[in-house]
C-alpha cells in the first residue's frame, strides 16, 4: 500500500490544480507508516521500537548513523578512546557501543550504532532499533564515505523521516486543535502559499477531524501541517560527517565542502578531527556555568552544564539539586548576561556562556 501511494506521488504532476489531491497522498502515507511501526512495535505514539538498551550518561548524547563501513567505529575509538571493532567487512559492529568525549568540561556520551540498509523504517536488518535509539539522541551525526556522499545522504534521510525524525528543523508554529462542530477554520499571521482551505480540509478529513481550528503563524507546507497533526514527530539538529577524505580529490572535496552542515574528515589520518568536536559542541548549543561558593574562588574545573532554552536560575538550580530553588534568596551572577558583574538576579534570569553565579540562600 504504502509503494502503491508513493508510485502514484510520483506519477502525479504537482500543480495547483493537483495540490490537494497530493496533500491527500501525503495524509493516507504518514497513517500507514504510523501503523506499520505501531503493528512491529505493539505500542501507541511515536516511540518507534525498541531501541539498544543504553543508558543515558553526560550532558547529551551524539548517535552516529550511516551505512555499512563508512568508518563511524574507527571514528568512535579516535574521539573517545573507546574501543570499537572496525574491521574492512560490512556490518562489523552488531550492537550499539557507547563512549564518552570529555569536551570544555562537559561530559558528551558518543553512540557507535550498527550500519543502516535501505527498508530500514520497515523493518529490515536492525534499522528500526538504530532509528529508535536515533530518536533519543540531542544530535545525529549521520557519517559518509566521501566516495558516494550524495546518494548515501538522501537515502539515510529518507529512512529517517520515515521514522518521524526531522533533521535540521525547528517545530512548524501551528497549532491544531479539534473541534466538534463548525468546519474548519484556518487563521494566519502570514500569507499561505502552500496551503489552501481544500487542502486543509482534505488532510483533517483523512483525519477524522472534518472540524477543527488552525492558527498558522509561518507559511507552512502541508507536510509541517501533517507533522502537527501527527504530533510524534522528534526534531533533532544533525551534522553530515565526510569521512574518507583521503580518497577523493580537493577539486571534489572543495564541491563536497560547500553543502549545509557538512564536516570533512579523515578518522584513519585524524584529520580535522578537531574541526568536528568544535562542530559537535555548536550543534548542541550547551551553557557552561560555574560555581562560586561564598568567601572562595571560582570552580572552574566543573561547569554546570545546561542545555539551549533550559538556561535560567532555575534551571541551575535544580541541575544542582532540586530543593535549592525554594530556599534561593537571589542569585549573584558575573558574566555577560548581566548588566554590571556582581548583580544580583531572581530565579527567571536567563544565563549566558562562562557565568559564575553564587547562590545565596533566605
């Protein structure tokens, strides 16, 4: 069914005329791929399978996913240490072999996943539990042989989105809520150029949501649209990592170099291996606080790590320990997220990178 819907996708000329028709397509195909993870899985919602059983270390987590002998075990034992069979046969590494990179103080735990084959979403080789751990990871390094880059990438994509994880993008600013009566009811801060009343009508009708209100706040495709529906979906940054640069010439890895996201190395010959730890920690977008007990000197040797949009008083706090924030009298903060060092601030200050901040308690 699912091939069935795909082939007429691609027969269908896209058009207005047609766009309704093909955002109809689109509903009918996220269902069915819902399903058929719902049926392999027996669970409800988008927890997509079973997953290795790792569990959670450090600040965040790193999973590299790719094809067969692209290099992601050479890569994990170069970056952490950790050793990683790597062997010049496919499918070497059968489970998933964690490892941890100590970076600017924090503590990054680093996931060598077992290769993807195309049919991964549907459940062939061990995909569907390499895409489920992908789920829970802050960040994909999806690895590539420098040999067939471009082929390898969409493929990897596909597979990934077939599992509702969307790469490189923030949450569509829709909200979708139905209702029980009076058709739908679309409102917008913007002007739509890809949605239409009909398309919108026909995607909640495969819904069953034939009333329902929308407030769109950004020109939305009826793809973003599905994805609000749906609800499952795990928006996750990624970075495209270029191993094997030896093997291909500068006039292509010049080509190469120019795509979005793109981090060229060599884990044989360590070549810009530091050039990716540094891309590593941009993509997570981590906070580094420091402590300052009263009448001491600064600690600098372990930050509190907090992760992007997490960065209050409050949230240093309760890194710390839960009780804290409730005994906080104000917190004296040094750093650039205030106007003049020491200031005193409440628990909704938001941080910056490299504060010291001093807690004083009631």
């Amino acid at each position: 069914q699912i091939q069935e819907i795909e082939d007429e996708m691609a027969r269908t000329q896209k058009n207005k005329a047609t766009a309704k028709h093909v955002g109809l397509l689109k509903a009918k195909l996220a269902k069915l791929k819902r399903q058929l993870l719902e049926d392999a899985t027996g669970s409800k919602g988008g927890g997509g399978g079973e997953g290795f059983d790792v569990s959670k270390s450090g600040e965040a987590r790193v999973g590299f996913v790719g094809f067969p002998s692209v290099g992601k075990s050479t890569l994990l034992t170069k970056l952490t240490g950790t050793f990683s069979e790597a062997a010049s046969y496919e499918f070497t590494t059968l489970t998933c072999i964690p490892g941890v990179l100590q970076y600017m103080g924090a503590k990054i735990q680093l996931l060598d996943l077992p290769g993807i084959i195309e049919g991964a979403a549907k459940g062939k080789g061990r995909g569907r539990q390499v895409i489920s751990t992908a789920r829970t990871c802050d960040l994909i390094m999806i690895v590539l042989d420098s040999a067939k880059p471009c082929t390898h990438k969409k493929k990897i994509e596909y597979e990934l989105e077939g599992f509702g994880i969307r790469l490189n993008k923030s949450k569509p600013d829709i909200s979708f809520k139905k209702k029980d009566s009076g058709g739908i009811n679309i409102m917008s801060t913007v002007h739509l150029t890809h949605l239409s009343k009909d398309i919108v009508a026909a995607v909640c009708k495969e819904y069953k949501a034939p009333s329902a209100h929308l407030m769109v706040r950004e020109d939305a495709s009826v793809d973003e649209l599905i994805d609000v529906i749906e609800g499952n979906r795990t928006y996750i940054p990624a970075i495209y990592v270029l191993n094997k640069i030896d093997q291909i010439t500068i006039e292509e890895l010049d080509l190469l170099d120019r795509m979005p996201n793109v981090v060229p190395i060599s884990a044989e010959h360590e070549w810009n291996m530091d050039g990716l730890v540094e891309a590593i920690w941009a993509k997570l977008d981590l906070v580094r606080v420091y402590t300052k007990p009263k009448g001491q000197v600064t600690d600098f040797s372990e930050p509190v790590i907090l992760k992007a949009g997490k960065t209050t008083v409050r949230h240093f706090c309760n890194r710390i320990h839960k009780s804290i924030a409730k005994d906080l009298k104000y917190a004296r903060v040094w750093g650039s997220s205030v106007k003049y060092s020491p200031q005193n601030v409440g628990l909704d200050h938001v941080l910056d990178d490299s504060d010291v901040v001093q807690l004083v308690k009631k």
